[in-house]
C-alpha cells in the first residue's frame, strides 16, 4: 500500500508543501531541515496481516548535491537510511529499505536525528508486507545446494584487516594460541596504539568480537576494556573477560593454572553502538592508555544490525504482566508460574527485552517462549546454573540469548541451555547460547524437533548432542563455535538415535573432540555442514562406535566441507583424519555413505578408516581430497568399501595407504591414488 507523507502525523517542524512540482496525492512533506535536526518527524502505520520480512519504499527528492539520510523505525527494525541526491528539488527518485514486520498494525516512523544530515523532502512510503505466514515453528530453510548455514552477520578475520602489532600463526601445534584461532590466524595487541582495523562492506550497529586475554595468576581470569572507533570517533568501549577462558590440566580440566598445560584461550563479547554505521565505515578497536591488559588477541569480528526490539506478538502473553520482570532479581520461579499461566490460557509467553536472571530449570511442557530477539531479550545463569528443560509436549523457544556462568565442566553439577524431552514437533529457533554446560541436550523420546539460526559458543561440552531414543529431529542453519567437546553429536546411548540429520551448519573450532559426530543409530545424516579448525582428538566428521553403540540401517555423510580438520589424539599419540570411519567397540557392518564430500588442508589424513574391529560396508562417492599433512586415504581396519570419483591431490605422505587388510573395489571417476 501507498502512503501519502502528508496524510503522516508531522512532527517538530515537518510540514506539508507543494512548492516542487511532481509530487503525488495532495503534497510532499518538507521541513526536514538543519533548524529543525533532531526534532522533524512523520509518524504513520502499516498493517501487517503476517510477521516476516518485507519492505518499505519511500518516494524523495534530494536538491543538495550530495547523499543525506534519515532515521526509518518500522516494524521491528531501525536503520540509518541513505538517500542519494537528485538532479533537483522537483525530481524525485527511491530507495527500498528492508523491514521486519509484526502481525497487525506497524508504527513507521521516518526522522531527522541527531545522527542525520536531513535536507529531503519526502514524497510517499510504499510498504511491501508478508504475503504468507511465517511459521514460527520453522527455521530458515538452508539452500540444499549450499555449504554451512545462512548467517545473519558478516566476519571480518582480524589477521585480513590493516593492523598494528603481531600477526601469529598460522599454527596448529596443540596449547598454542594460534591452534584455537578462526584459520589459526589472529593478531596480538601488546604496545599503546596497537590495532586491528576493518572496512564494514555492510551497514552495522553492533558487533561480536572473538579474543583472547591473559589468565589471572589465580586461574579466575580478568576484565579489560578495549577502545573502538568508527572513521576516527570514538565508540563505547568494549567490555572484555578472560573468565571464561583458560582451562588447565587434565580433562575435564579446571581453573587452576597450577596444573599446567593452559588453553581454551578465547571467548566472545558483543556490543551495540547506538547508531548504524554505514557501509564503508573503517572500524578500528585499539588498545589505549586506559585498556588495562597486558595483550589482547583479536581473532574475528562479526558485524550486524540487530534490529529493535520485537514488541508483543498475537496469541502470547506477555510476562511483565504475570510478574516477572528483569534486573537483577531471581526469576526462576516466577518465570516457570507465568509459563504455566500461559499454557492454561491457551497462549504463548512473550519475553520482553531485558536480561533476566535464572537459577534453576525453567521448565516447558507444551508451551511457547519467546523473546524479543537474540539481541534483546537474555537468560542469564547463575554459577552452574540456568537453562530451559523440556518435559514433555510440543515447545517453542525461540528469539532469545542464554547465557551462563559456568567457568569449568562440571557434568553432574551444570546445566545445559537447553534440555529434556520436547515431545513431537517441537521449534527451538533463533536462540544464542554462551557459557553453558551444554548447548542442547535433546533426549528421548523426543520426535520431530526442528532446530535451526542458533549461535552456540563457547560451551564447556557439547554443543549438540541427541541422545538415546531421539528420531525424525534437524538441527540446521546453526553457527556452533568453540564447544568443549563435540559440537553436534548423535549419540544412541542405551537406544537409537533413529532417521535424524545435522545439515547446513557451520561449526569451527571445538576445542575437544569433533565437528560432527554420529556414535551408532539408524538412518542418520550429517550433510552440507561447513566445518574447520578441529584442535584436539578430533576429526571433522566422525561415524563410530567408539561408545559401544551399534549402526542399524544406513548412515549418511553427504556434502561437507572440512577445511584444516583432523588433529592429534594426545592420550593415544595418533593422528585424525579429517574423516574418520572408527570400528572400536563393535563391527560398522550397515552402510556407511560419504558422498561428495570435500576435504581440504587436512591436518593429516583425509579419509581415516581404523581400529580393531570391522567396516564391513563403506561406500565412497564424489570424495575430493586436497592437501594433506599424512596420506590421502589411511586404513587399518579391516573390511571393505567401493570408492568412484574419488579425487586426491597435494598430500604430503602417499596418497594411499592401508594396512589393515581392508579391500577397497574400485569404481569410475577415480584419480590421484
């Protein structure tokens, strides 16, 4: 629909004119001028008759000679908009600005702030809205023909950027803190006025940033801030810790720097800058007078606009009505009283923006939770404490951050993010997650689960793991980086994980153990995951029965990319392909599929097929190996496997190498080996 400017509500000098010829309806809205900067509004409203994405186009004339912007509020979304200039006050061009929208009616609000150089005149807005229902059980949809998950960010590594200080890496050696960087690449802030810079390719008001600092001598770790700047002017410090870092000895590990053998170097911080820097913004973080650490490791920045806060949707309550409130009270129990409440007047609970602090489960049994965004709304844990626990019915979560205490793993003690039975058709969907035991812990007899666009980081174990009797369930979309041990794992523990898939998800850097793992179950895949920088006993993919746990029907591996995968098993001196096929605890005789899967820069071998036991069933198709630290296809299994269109080049020991008495049936399409 097409909303004349002059229809608007004007504010603080906007007024409605005709002066310039080739407006439309009865006027133009002017006005919007230096005596009237940080005052000049139009407010109107868009009906929505769907949430989802759409946009708003609006219809100015720019006579100045140069680009000018204004601030557009609409829906659920805020941003700088640039309006570039026109051959005159009586030409009129547009510009199209994405928006968020909520079901039902839309404030739309277009100022000249504080932050805008104004001097338009605005002619008309022209919304574009959701034509169809967004399931709000349904996470994005990946593209099947991608690799990884469709991010909502961009990463800018900090080692590709301009800087001052030292570049280290790139280095793989275990303890090292190159070996636990984002292409085991990062830069080292040490001297005043060291600094990583980055030209923003997209619009941003807000970042996450990736570091490491020095450990306190105590193990408990340390604050700093560290200074930031858009094109020169200064920005709010960033708030930096090291409390959540550094684990000692050995595992599970502790904090105590005693023990020895120091890493899991890095952790995350996230900031809002009040206003959207534009695309081509240099943004620089230094390390000033006043930034009190002796060294700041920078390894990536992401950058994003957040957009505002969702307010309250249809068909949910909201829970500063039932009680609960945020700050720095203890919610738990009030929280759980207004989920109940909810469920019994047949609606969702909304959670608006605001942190609140949790000290136990918050339990769901059939119900909706939701947030105003992961950037709004926080569950924040206590010591061990915190998280969402299933119990049983058809939940939502979706649209918030968790974000833990926890400083060491305690697998008795701590609690995951997210955990228990979710029923059938459960959505866990746009949810953050930090400092955690775990991220989710799905357990039987959940069915059809549907989880996808999690940010899971910097967990003491797990990012994913199903377990037991779980079936029919995805996870999907999801950035999981720096886990403590598996970062998505099937494991059929006492029963199959049965017909469930891990795809499109990018994974880096676990810090212990593997990007993908499926110990035994029937039926399952691992496909299109982008997954990099393994560290320690792990492979990028594994499919094992080191747990005990045997393989019914076929298992698929399908369409990854492990890029610098595979690593060093320290307790056992062995080396870790990229792939590993590992018959320990039992024979793998059903199917095992790996089809068109690409290894690049192994850190050994690409393929590894290994132990003890039997892999009675391997079919290997489309496999390209480039770049290896050991052979191309290592084995010492016994078995056997047909392998087409299997390609390896640029390995560093032979490009075969078997000795395990496994027999390998040679197809089409194969070279190099």
């Amino acid at each position: 629909s097409t909303l004349e400017a002059e229809s608007a509500t004007l504010s603080g000098g906007a007024v409605s004119q005709q002066e310039h010829a080739g407006y439309t309806g009865s006027g133009y809205v002017g006005g919007l001028t230096d005596a009237n900067k940080g005052r000049a509004s139009l407010t109107t409203s868009v009906q929505s008759a769907y949430d989802g994405a759409g946009s708003l186009t609006i219809r100015y004339a720019n006579g100045t000679g140069s680009s000018k912007t204004l601030t557009l509020t609409a829906g659920s979304s805020t941003a700088q908009v640039t309006l570039p200039a026109t051959s005159g006050w009586a030409s009129w061009s547009t510009v199209d600005v994405p928006v968020s929208y909520a079901k039902g009616a839309n404030t739309v609000k277009l100022a000249f702030t504080d932050n805008d150089s104004g001097n338009v005149n605005v002619d008309n807005l022209k919304a574009t809205t959701p034509t169809t229902p967004t399931d709000p059980g349904d996470p994005t949809d990946p593209d099947p023909s991608g690799v990884g998950a469709t991010l909502p960010f961009t990463t800018y590594e900090a080692e590709a950027g301009s800087f001052k200080g030292a570049a280290i890496g790139p280095d793989r050696t275990y303890l090292t803190v190159a070996s636990e960087a984002s292409g085991r690449q990062a830069v080292k802030l040490t001297q005043t006025g060291d600094y990583v810079e980055v030209k923003l390719t997209k619009p941003a008001n807000a970042i996450n940033l990736r570091y490491s600092l020095p450990d306190s001598g105590d193990g408990k770790g340390i604050d700093a801030p560290l200074s930031a700047y858009a094109d020169g002017k200064a920005l709010p410090d960033l708030h930096l810790t090291s409390r959540y870092a550094w684990v000692y000895g050995a595992y599970p590990y502790t904090n105590n720097p005693g023990e020895g053998q120091g890493h899991r170097f890095f952790d995350e911080t996230r900031a809002t800058f009040g206003q959207t820097l534009p695309a081509g913004t240099v943004l620089r973080l230094q390390k000033d007078t006043g930034d009190t650490a002796a060294s700041y490791t920078l390894d990536l920045i992401e950058a994003e606009e957040t957009g505002s806060a969702a307010a309250l949707p249809s068909g949910y309550v909201s829970a500063a009505d039932l009680g609960v409130t945020p700050g720095g009270q203890d919610v738990t129990a009030a929280l759980n009283n207004a989920l109940n409440t909810a469920k019994n007047q047949g609606k969702g609970l909304f959670l608006p923006a605001g942190t609140y602090k949790i000290s136990d489960h918050i339990n769901l049994s059939g119900v909706k939770l939701r947030g105003a965004g992961v950037w709004h709304t926080v569950l924040r844990g206590t010591g061990l404490k915190g998280g969402l626990f299933g119990q049983g019915g058809t939940s939502t979560i979706e649209n918030l951050m968790i974000d833990g205490e926890n400083t060491v793993r305690d697998d008795a003690g701590g609690q995951a993010a997210i955990e228990g039975d979710f029923g059938t058709g459960s959505v866990i969907k746009n949810v953050w997650i930090q400092h955690t035991k775990v991220g989710l812990w799905i357990s039987s007899p959940t069915t059809g689960l549907k989880a996808g666009d999690l940010r899971i980081r910097n967990t003491y174990a797990d990012g994913v793991n199903l377990h037991g009797a779980v079936k029919d369930t995805v996870v999907s979309n999801s950035s999981i980086r720096g886990t403590g041990d598996d970062a998505l794992a099937m494991w059929s523990d006492g029963a199959a994980v049965t017909n469930s898939a891990f795809r499109n998800n990018t994974v880096q850097l676990p810090s212990l153990a593997n990007g993908a793992a499926v110990y035994g179950g029937n039926g399952n895949s691992v496909e299109n995951n982008l997954i990099s920088d393994t560290v320690v006993a792990a492979a990028g993919i594994t499919v094992s029965t080191r747990f005990g746990e045997p393989f019914s029907g076929t298992t698929t591996v399908s369409g990854n990319l492990l890029r610098r995968t595979g690593s060093m098993e320290v307790n056992w001196n062995t080396k870790l392909g990229a792939l590993w096929v590992y018959a320990d605890q039992h024979d793998i005789t059903q199917p095992v599929v790996l089809q068109n899967n690409t290894v690049e820069d192994s850190t050994y071998s690409g393929l590894l097929i290994s132990w003890e036991k039997q892999v009675s069933d391997l079919r290997v198709d489309g496999l390209t190996i480039n770049r290896t630290g050991a052979n191309g296809i290592e084995g010492n299994a016994g078995g056997k496997g047909t392998f087409s269109n299997t390609k390896i080049t640029a390995t560093a020991e032979a490009p075969l190498n078997m000795t395990g008495g496994f027999t390998i049936q040679r197809g089409s399409g194969n070279s190099g080996w």
